[in-house]
C-alpha cells in the first residue's frame, strides 16, 4: 500500500467517521438486541433509504433527509407498536416496505439518480464528503451522550420494565430517545456500509459481546471494542486489498462473533 | 392521626375489566403503615390486577385509588413504593447483569429529593444486599443465581431506595419450598423490625399465614377485608383449613 495513502484525508475521514459509527453502533446494539428490537434497525434502513431517495430528488442534502425521515418513521414505529395494537415486527415490516415502496416509486419518476442512489444500498464510506464526516462525528458523539446520560435508566428498563415504570420513570420517554437515536445511527451506517449491512452493524458486536460478558459494564465495552475493531479494520482491510469496505466491516464483525462464540464454549 | 394508623393506600370502589369481561367489582380497601396484607383467592379472582391498579400500572374503568393520600394521577414520590412483579425472576437468562448492577440501575433511575452520590450508591448497594444475606454475591452475574436468590435480590433492589410500601406479585412462584419459607421469614422480619408495610398477592395462604395481620379475600369482589386473627374464626378460613380449595387453589 502507498505510505502516503494511510494518511491521505479520504482515509482520515473515513477512520473518523467509521470511528464515531461504531461506537454509537456498539452501545445502542446492546439494548436493541436484550430488547429484542434488533429488526428496529432492518426496518428503519429501508426508510432512510426512502429519506435519501426524497432528499436526491429534491436537489437536498439527502443525509439530513434521511435523518429527518427516518426519525419520523422511528415515531411511527412505536405510535403503531402501542395505538394499533400492533406486535414490534408487524409494525416494522409495514414501515420497511412502505419505505421501499417510496424509494422504488422516486427512482422511477426520476431516474437520473440512480446511481448515487446505489451508493446507499451498499455504502461507500471511502467517498464521504468532509461535511459527512463533521456530520457523522457529532451525530456520533451526540449518540453516545444520550446513552451514557440515561444509561441507569435504560438498563432498568431493559431489564425490568414493569418494575421501572412503578419506579416512576417515563418509559414512553426513553422508548422515543432510544428509536430516534436509533434513526440517526442507521442513517449514518447507510452511508458507511449501505441499507442492505446496516442491520448487521447494529446487531453483530452486541451479539459478540454477549457471548462473553459476565456483566452489563463489560458487555458495553466489548461491544463498542467489536464494533471499533470491525469497522476501523474493515476500512483498512478495503484499502489494503482492494475490497468493497462494507463487506469488509460485516466479515471482520462476523469472524469476531464466531471467535467470541468459540471463546465463550471453551471457556 | 396515630403514625401506625397512617392510611398508605386507599382503593375506592375501584372496578376493571379486561375488553368488557369484568375481573374486579366495586372494591374498597385500605393499607395502613405497618400492615403485611395478604390478598388473596383463586385464580382469575383478580389479585393482580388489583396490584397493578394500586401501583398505577393499570388504570381503574371506575374507581380511585389515593397514595400517601394523594390521588394516583397526582402521586409523584414513587421511591417510596417498592414493587416486585409476578415471575420477576423469570428475566432473560442471556441478560448479562451483575447482582450490584440490578440494584445500581434502580437506584441511579429513581428520582428523590437529593440524589445519591457514587460511594452513597455503593454503601446501599451493600447495605441492602446485607439485609437480604446476600453481600457477598455482589459481583456476581444475576443468572447464575438459584430462583430464591434472585428474589432476595429483587427484594434488595425494592429496599435500596428507602421504601415506606412492598407490593409483591406471587414472588415466589418456582421457588423451591424451603426457599420460600426463608423468603417470608424476611418478609416478616422486615415487616417487624423496620415497619414496613408489606402488600403480597398469593395464592398459597398456609406459608403466609403465620406473618400477616391482614387479609384481604377476593373473588371479582372483595369477599372478606380485616384483621387476619378474625379471618382465622370465620368460615371462609375454615373452608381453605378442611380443603374447599374454592378460594384457594393451585395450578403448578
């Protein structure tokens, strides 16, 4: 590899902006997998995809779009889940492909994007533009605080959701923080590993870390480690090989998670 | 008002129903400091949906309930309400939580007058954990714990915050038999030496019996309400003691 390229600002970037992901990724994964939402993520990608599609087609920043869909959409979800009736997954799917639907339809009445389009299917992290990478990094940080600043209370409420509503807390409160946090990580992973990866970041690090944490402090850090290591490797595997970096990310995730599940069976 | 007659909890004619099909009728009933109250019936008879209307989980289709005397939908000092739910036990056995972690994150959640400081956590962290004889299982992950030891812990998260009321939900459904008499040997102990008011929903009244002062029989509608040494001479305790189960019964 070219020395000079490690250095290059387009490899920069992309550490920096791969970097604040995965931590947001790590940390909010842990709480989507214990409460079985891991699908949140699926469903909420396909709706950014249709904020990205919309933003394209009226000559907008198609990330904010995206963001401010798919927050929108991540409100929807839970405003189905508890007026309808509707179990989580039911209310998931019809925002998936109600979100694809629009997508599809604004790709057939303007077909000129097209290709900028499939960027996010698949991600393209070593194209950010310098205004993505400030944008991912704060929407990054901003992820992370929200996390640590409400963090005995959402692991209450994971744990013993009952018990922590007659301890007086607003669940209806922290159930919107955490699907709106979710929102802008997807729409941030959309960009780096693409709609058809982004459930995987999301899920797979938790998933590694909890086949070794023995509490819930470890299972944090192991998962935003995971998480770090994939998706800071997965950029520097894709460079080095010439590899598409979104494939990368969910190997390097997927070969962690087989070593963590082998560690924890031969523990 | 005498201290020990303070009224905790008040239901007034309190009625539910569960999409039109009635589970409590016109039910009147009050918990006073210091009082371990048995509810209890037979299944469906609407104990815990009793319970989840007096700690708000549920909302009454008539009725009112009042906390500390003030009315439910008012009631904001919710650290002095400590509340156990049915198969609390029965949480994600992938959960990965330490024993001190469960208690941290209640402590940490609930929202009182001055807010502890991380070593004041700590101290009652153990503090309650010592009440319960489990400290030195602090670090421990909470799913390698027997049944029994997991509700002691539950009920250590409860006290962590200083609670002037205990509602528990069938706490000790699964739990092996000598384990649960331990677990009402403390809850009588807490009842005595620290005054806590204690409201438990059981079905199985003959391990209970010898702690409680109070007994409140349901069947959709309050059946008997009073003192538990009255309960012992009527009928109905006569029934349960030569086994017409029709109040009682067990399903395991």
């Amino acid at each position: 590899m070219n020395g000079s390229l490690i250095f290059s600002g387009l490899f920069l970037r992309a550490l920096l902006a791969g970097g604040g992901l995965a931590l947001a990724c790590g940390l909010l994964g842990v709480f989507l997998v214990l409460r079985r939402d891991a699908m949140i993520s699926h469903g909420l990608s396909h709706v950014a995809f249709a904020g990205v599609a919309l933003g394209l087609a009226l000559n907008l920043m198609p990330v904010i779009v995206a963001i401010l869909v798919c927050l929108a959409g991540s409100l929807l979800i839970l405003r189905l889940k508890e007026q309808a009736r509707l179990p989580g997954d039911t209310a998931i799917a019809l925002l998936s492909s109600g979100g694809l639907a629009l997508a599809v339809f604004l790709m057939s009445i303007k077909k000129d994007f097209g290709a900028e389009l499939m960027a996010y299917l698949f991600g393209d992290i070593l194209a950010i533009a310098p205004s993505e990478v400030y944008l991912a990094v704060g929407l990054a940080l901003l992820v992370t605080a929200g996390i640590f600043l409400n963090l005995s209370r959402l692991i209450f409420m994971t744990f013993d959701r009952e018990a922590a509503r007659v301890s007086g807390l607003s669940l209806s409160r922290l159930d919107r923080l955490l699907v709106m946090m979710t929102a802008v990580t997807i729409v941030l992973g959309l960009r780096i590993v693409g709609l058809l990866l982004v459930t995987g970041l999301t899920v797979i690090p938790a998933a590694s870390a909890l086949q070794l944490a023995r509490n819930f402090r470890q299972t944090l850090f192991l998962s935003s480690l995971f998480s770090l290591l994939s998706i800071l490797g997965g950029i520097v595997l894709a460079y080095v090989f010439n590899l598409p970096a979104s494939a990368a990310i969910i190997f390097l995730a997927l070969l962690i998670f087989s070593l963590s599940h082998l560690a924890k069976r031969w523990r | 008002m005498k201290e020990s007659m303070k009224e905790i909890i008040r239901v007034e004619g309190v009625s539910f129903s569960y999409d039109g099909v009635p589970a409590l009728l016109d039910i009147n009933l009050s918990v006073h400091r210091g009082d371990f109250l048995a509810i209890i019936g037979p299944n469906g008879s609407g104990k815990t949906t009793l319970l989840k209307i007096m700690v708000g989980l549920l909302r009454p289709g008539q009725g009112r309930v009042w906390l500390f005397g003030q009315p439910l939908e008012d009631f904001k000092q919710w650290h002095k309400i400590g509340y156990i739910q049915q198969k609390a036990t029965n949480f994600d056995p992938i959960f990965p939580i330490s024993v001190a972690e469960v208690i941290a994150a209640s402590l940490n959640s609930v929202s009182r007058p001055v807010k502890p400081g991380r070593r004041q956590v700590r101290n009652k962290i153990m503090e309650a954990l010592q009440t319960v004889g489990l400290e030195s299982e602090a670090g421990k992950p909470m799913n390698s714990l027997s049944g029994g030891q997991q509700q002691r812990v539950l009920i250590a998260r409860a006290l962590s915050t200083e609670p002037e009321i205990l509602l528990l939900d069938e706490p000790t459904t699964g739990i092996d038999y000598p384990s649960q008499e331990n677990f009402y040997d403390l809850l009588g102990k807490l009842n005595k030496q620290k005054q806590l008011t204690i409201v438990l929903v059981t079905h199985d009244y003959g391990i209970v019996n010898r702690h409680v002062n109070r007994v409140a029989c349901l069947n959709q509608k309050l059946v008997y309400h009073g003192e538990h040494s009255e309960f012992c001479q009527s009928d109905r305790f006569r029934e349960l003691l030569h086994g017409g189960h029709h109040l009682i019964s067990h399903r395991h």
